[in-house]
C-alpha cells in the first residue's frame, strides 16, 4: 500500500519558524488561525493533469522545499528552475505525490 500524501509531505513541511502543523478530519473543532490548504483522499481516485500550484515567499523557499521532497520520495521532480515561459520570475518545482497528482511550489516576483 502507497503512503499518502499527508503521511509523506505534511510532516516534513511543518513551518521551521512555528514549528506547527494543523490536521483536521472534519469541520469539526477548531480551525487554525491563518489560511490553511486541506486534502481528503479518496481510495478511487485517479490522477490525471491536473495540477495545484502553492505559491512561497522566495525562490529560496522553492529550494528549501525541492530538497525535503526529494528526500521524502517525490516522483518526477523537475527543477527547481526559472519558468520564463510562464514568467521572466517564475521559479518553481514540479512533482508527483505518492498518488500521481502533479504539484508545484512557485515564487515569482510579479
């Protein structure tokens, strides 16, 4: 059985500043203060192109981000590297989680 995704990216991604997380099941309780972004699995699901892109504060950020999903066993890892493309700022990493679906960590400057 594959881990998922909370199991192998949210305990690495816990903020180095705070040092906490938020984990909820449910609308149940109390909800964090700041913004939050909540996944729930689906055993069925199949992945597809779709992409979620989460935009950090700084390209170091991106990097910081790279190696911790590099070490937790990421898929098909592109970059870190500038997008201009997309932007002539656009720096970001693209990888699969543990399901297939595709995910970006981006900063760009406008």
């Amino acid at each position: 059985m594959r881990p998922s995704f909370i199991e192998s990216f949210s305990q690495p991604l816990v903020s180095p500043s705070s040092g906490k997380e938020w984990r909820g099941n449910s609308a149940l309780g109390t909800f964090p203060s700041k913004p939050f972004f909540g996944f729930t699995e689906d055993p069925n699901h199949q992945s597809n192109g779709t992409r979620i892109a989460f935009w950090v504060n700084s390209s170091a950020e991106v990097d910081r981000v790279a190696e911790i999903i590099q070490r937790a066993g990421a898929k098909n890892i592109e970059g870190p590297l500038s997008n201009p493309e997309y932007n002539e700022t656009y720096y970001a990493v693209f990888f699969d989680d543990p399901s297939g679906n595709r995910l970006e960590v981006v900063h760009r400057q406008k």
